[in-house]
C-alpha cells in the first residue's frame, strides 16, 4: 500500500534560520504517528508543509499521493488540519463553526455525523454557545470535529494537546485511538514525551533534523547505557553531584526522583550511593530502573542537532 | 458553479452573523452617517463674518470717513481699532486684534476730487489662505459700491458714471444662494462610504490572519475568488446601504437638492465600492495586524480627503498637486457627486471620472486578487 506521507529531502529556512534540513520521512496508510520535538525543533513548520500552507526550498512532499506544490487542490478536500493554536471563530456559536466548515468542504455536518459523534456529543449541550466562551478541552474538541467534518483520509494535527489539562488529554488520545480504528491515518505533533507511548511510531525532530524514527519500543530499545533511579533530600544538589560524578553521561529529573546514566557498560548502584554519601546527601535510595522512551528522548536531546555535520 | 455559489452565500452570512454580532462596530456604522454629516455640514463653513477691522484713516475728511463707514457698516467688518502709523496699524495685526487694515492715505480726497482717481491700501492677514481669499472679495465689493456712490460728490466731467461704467454682476449657478451643506453633503458621503469600505475590509480578513483562521480557510477546498468574493460583497452591500441612509439624511435632513438621477449615483457608487473594497483588501493582505493596517488605511484615508477638493478647491493646488489627485478615487467620486446632485450631470457628461474609477476598480482588484495567495512561502 503506498504511504499516506512521503517526504523526501524536504529543506525550509526562513532568512537565516534553517527549520527543516534535508527531512525524510514516510507515514504509512492507517498509522497513528506522533511527532515528538521541543518548541522550535521545526514540527510546525513540517506540518505545514505537509497541509500546503508553505512551500518547502529543496525536496518533495506526498500527501496522499499528490504533490504537495503541484497539486494542493487535491491535497486539501482530503486532509484534515488542526493548527496549534486554537483558530475557529470566536464570536460564532459551536454550530456555526461547524456547518461553516462543513459548508466550505462541499458537505453537511449530516453526511458525516457518524464519524463526529463521538466528539461532538460532548459538546451538544453548548451547541449555541460562543466558541470563545467554551473551556480549552471543549474548543479542542471543537477545532478536531471541525477538522473532521468532512471526513478526511488524513489528519494532520499541531500540538493539540499542548496547553489541555491531563484529563482531556487522556481522553483526546482516546478520540484519536477510535479515529485510527475508523481507517483515518493521522499525523500529530506534541512536546510531551510521555504521549509518544499512544502512537504507532514516532519520529524525533531536534532542531530540524530527524534524529530517531521507529515504534515506541524501537526508540525505547535505543537506550542501552545503564540507568539507575536516584531520589535524595535535596534534589537539586542530588543533580548537580550526580553530574560532577567521572563517568556520568547524564542526570535529569524524572518525577519524583532523578534519572542517572553511566559513561560504562555497567555501573553498581552500591558505588553511587557511596560516592552520594560522601557529597553528604542524606535520605539517599539508588535502584537500577528499566529505560523507558522518555529517557531515551533525554539522551537523544543530548545529541546536536542542527544542519550543520 | 451551484455549489460555488452555496459557499459563497454561507460565507455572506457568516460574515454578516460576525458583522452584527460585533457589539463595539454596529452602532458605530450605522450612527456615523449623523454625525458626520450634522457636525461636519454644518460646523466647517465657508462664511467668513465679524472680521476684526482696523482703520488707518491718514485723510481725516468727510469723504475717507464716507469709505470707513462703508466698511464698518456692510455687516462683514468690525471695528477694533484706528490708529495713525503703519506700525501700530501692523502691530495690531501681528497680535491678532485685526484680521485687515484699511490705509486711507494722506490727500486721498483731493486727489479724488482733482483726478477722479484715489488709491487705498488693504493689508490682510493671510495665514488663512482661504479667509484671505473671501475678505479681500468683500472690500472688493464695498469698494466698487462705494465708487458707485460718487458721481454725486464728484465735479462734472470727473464721474464715471454716465459714460457707461462696466459693472460686474455676479450670480452663482447650480447653488444660487451659495448654500454650504449643499455643496458640502455630496462630498461627505462619498467620505463616509469610504471610510466604511476601506477601514472595513482592511480590517477584515488581516484579522483572520491575527486570530489564525485564515489557515483554517487556506487548507479547505474554497477557491480563491469564493473567499474574496465572501469578504469584499458584505461590505459592498453594507457601504451602498450607508450611502442610502446618508442620501435620506441629505435630502430630509438638509433639504441637499437632488437634480441628478439615483439610478447613477448608485451605479458610480457600485463601481467605486469596488475600488476601496480592492484597496482595503490589498492593505489586508500586505499587512500582519489589525494595527498595521489600520495606521495604512488611516494614512491613505486622509490624503485622498485633503486631496479630493472637498475642503480646498482643487483649482487653488499647485499643478503637480493637481495632476496627482487625478489619480485620487475620491476625487472623481465627489466630483461626480456634486455634479449630479447639483447640477443633474447625466452618465455623458460624467465619462470621463467614471472611466477613471473603472479602471481604478480594475487595477485596485486585480492588484489584491494577485497578493492574497492561499499558500505562503
């Protein structure tokens, strides 16, 4: 089956800044596929893109199987976008906004009702509110019902839950599951590294470059170095010492406790604890803790990024 | 072409949904068209009355005496203040106590009497180009009349009259009474129309841009000319219906005759909402934020009125100025305004400023049309 994205040596910079270097990346048809970077990593500007609202400099972009410079027209009756900040109009009710864009797309919020429903329901009961008046889960769920009025093959979807309390963050991923199931191949970007987990495969994008793409387990499996969980009394200083240690490669917080990774292939937590001890921290506890996809992330970030190699 | 039109029709109306839901902008365009004409009508007049006089009388004899009182009496004039030297004369109207001095020279009866011919001198303050203008009409007047008055003071032979002196008689044509809103009115509608064309549509679609939905509208399937026809036709609809409220105002409210036929004023008014419909677009799309475009559409605005010959006469501009304001939309639309209201200017013998607001039209259009583009770079 061909890929719902093909991207291939896709450039973009604006004046000096370079977002994107030399980007390839393919999307499967059906897939759920998260695009994990920091603010500035160039998610957005690979979005657009990908829904023709920008022009890349160098290289080719797919969607669908149109070309995204040649033929957008084709590309923007099928593909739902969803931009990062919340963009209907405010001072139209929740209907209106939605048999707005239904109209624009040649449809009926009718046609399709089916496939909303799910989300819509929920905001029934304030059908004749304001958009602007609505809470920000309910405006998100707003902008995706929008987005999927006319029931797209393809959704593209910017940070959606960037700025969405945890609850409706669940239950958004929720909402995304199901669309996956109905055959809609979606494409979401986010800065939470927790949220790669919900996704088929996730690419990871540092400051315009691609620096891992692969299943959540994939990414997990490409941490090797051994982690050990550290917790003491003053976390900040726990950092700071962890760091100053000969061998460490790094040490971030991680919850409650804070993450150690070791320069050599193995690494005793009975010698951290007594090189802590000697620093004076108190309350100290040192485990060995399986690496998940966050802190593969974590040490992936410590790598350049950038165009320049 | 069916379902083209279904969206450009939903488009119209969520646009008007936004239009009279915005609580701030309603009022404001449907009471602006009072306010300016009312105020503007009537506050900036043309009439220049009760002008400080001040008398310089070096002859001191019954016939200079005659001539001051000519002024003081005609109404126009008020006496502040006589004086015997030209520097206190001049002094008084540096300090702004007299806006004209008459100098009546020395030996001014005698030379009457003997030559039949005297000379005066008016000094006029002219800062106010425009009051200069109309004071030195006035003692123009008063003093033809009181030449007029002296073959009966005058020795035989010396008179004018009698040999057929030439009088010039004026009389105004198309606004015989000289009435100030009717000259004025025409024009202010055309101001109104565009300020609510221009700031309107200006405002309109760099505010999509602001609040981001503009990105929303790119990615959909609209084609370029339903969002544009969308955006520029609630405001065309909406300028031609403040031009009718003005057209009422006028004719109720000044009793501003109306010689001319409506069908061609809205016909001239249909085309030239084109143009500051196109404007107001095109400054939408160069711009970012409502801000940007408004100081734009601000400075535009106020150029094409001070440039339009409804405060100050084209004719008195220097001839570069002149030459520019042809290429003034609201220029041609007042003129063609006055002439058909005023003077019942036909579709003949408005041509040729039609033809410019046309080609206006098309240029300003084609011109937005090509910058808004659905996909950046």
């Amino acid at each position: 089956m061909r890929p719902a994205i093909r991207i291939a040596g896709v450039e973009k910079s604006f004046g000096d800044t370079r977002a994107l270097c030399s980007i390839d990346l393919s999307v499967a048809t059906g897939e759920l596929f998260g695009l994990i970077g920091a603010d500035g990593a160039g998610k957005t500007t690979l979005i657009r893109i990908l829904c023709t609202l920008l022009l890349p400099d160098r290289g080719k972009a797919e969607v669908l199987g149109y070309d995204s410079a040649a033929e957008y027209r084709s590309i923007r009756s099928r593909i739902g976008y969803m931009p990062g900040r919340f963009s209907l109009y405010e001072d139209l009710s929740v209907e209106e906004n939605l048999r707005f864009f239904a109209t624009v797309f040649n449809t009926s919020v009718e046609e399709n009702y089916e496939l909303i429903r799910d989300i819509y329901s929920q905001l029934e009961p304030f059908r004749t509110r304001r958009a602007g008046r609505l809470s920000g889960g309910m405006k998100q769920k707003l902008a995706l019902s929008c987005a999927l009025v006319h029931r797209p093959d393809l959704l593209l979807l910017d940070e959606p839950t960037t700025g969405v309390d945890a609850v409706s963050r669940k239950e958004f991923w929720e909402m995304l599951a199901r669309l996956k199931e109905q055959g809609i191949t979606i494409l979401v970007s986010t800065p939470y590294m927790d949220e790669a987990t919900r996704c088929d495969r996730v690419a990871f994008l540092q400051e315009g470059r691609l620096l891992a793409v692969d299943t959540p387990e994939g990414v997990t499996a490409l941490f090797r170095a051994p982690l050990l969980a550290v917790s003491a009394r003053e976390k900040h200083r726990l950092i700071t010492e962890l760091r100053a240690f000969p061998h460490a490669r790094s040490a971030y917080a991680f919850g409650s406790s804070v993450h150690y990774a070791d320069l050599r292939d193995e690494v005793s937590a009975a010698e951290i604890e007594a090189y802590l001890q000697s620093k004076g921290l108190r309350d100290l506890s040192v485990a060995p803790v399986k690496p998940g996809i966050e802190d593969t992330f974590m040490a992936l970030m410590q790598e350049k990024g950038g165009c320049d190699e | 072409m069916r379902r083209g039109l279904k969206v450009i029709g939903y488009l119209l109306q969520k646009e008007f949904l936004q239009i009279f839901r915005n609580r701030g902008m309603l009022p404001i365009i449907f009471i602006m068209p009072f306010i300016q004409l009312v105020i503007l009508s009537n506050a900036a007049t043309f009439d220049v009355r009760n002008v400080p006089f001040h008398l310089q009388d070096m002859d001191r004899t019954a016939l200079s005496a005659r001539l001051a009182e000519q002024f003081t009496g005609s109404g126009w004039f008020n006496l502040t203040g006589e004086s015997f030297s030209e520097r206190k004369s001049v002094e008084r109207l540096v300090a702004g106590q007299a806006n004209v001095s008459l100098v009546i020279p020395r030996d001014f009866e005698k030379e009457l009497m003997t030559r039949g011919e005297a000379k005066v001198q008016l000094v006029i303050n002219a800062e106010d180009g425009f009051s200069a203008g109309v004071i030195q009409a006035y003692s123009n007047d008063i003093v033809r009349s009181f030449n007029r008055t002296l073959s009966s003071v005058l020795p035989n032979g010396l008179s004018h009259s009698g040999v057929g002196e030439i009088v010039v008689k004026s009389s105004a044509w198309y606004n015989p009474e000289l009435v100030y809103s009717d000259y004025m009115v025409p024009g202010i509608l055309v101001v109104l129309v565009t300020l609510v064309g221009l700031f309107l549509s200006g405002m309109n679609v760099v505010r999509e841009k602001e609040i981001g939905t503009i990105d929303q509208i790119n990615v959909t399937p609209m084609r370029r000319y339903q969002f544009i026809t969308g955006k520029l036709l609630p405001f065309w609809i909406i300028g031609l219906g403040e031009l009718t409220l003005g057209l009422v105002i006028a004719r109720l409210g000044f009793h501003v005759p109306m010689l001319g036929s409506y069908a061609v004023v809205y016909l001239v008014a249909a085309i030239y909402m084109l143009v500051v419909l196109g404007m107001g677009l095109l400054i939408s799309t160069l711009t970012d934020s409502q801000q940007q475009a408004m100081f734009i559409a601000w400075f535009f605005m106020v150029i094409f009125t001070l440039m339009s010959g409804l405060f100050t006469s084209i004719e008195s501009m220097p001839h570069w100025a002149q030459n520019l304001t042809m290429a003034n939309p609201v220029r041609h639309f007042v003129d063609i305004m006055r002439r058909v209201m005023l003077k019942g200017a036909g579709l003949a013998e408005i041509s040729s400023p039609l033809l410019i607001l046309t080609a206006d039209a098309v240029l300003m259009l084609a011109l937005a049309v090509n910058r808004y583009r659905k996909v950046s770079d």
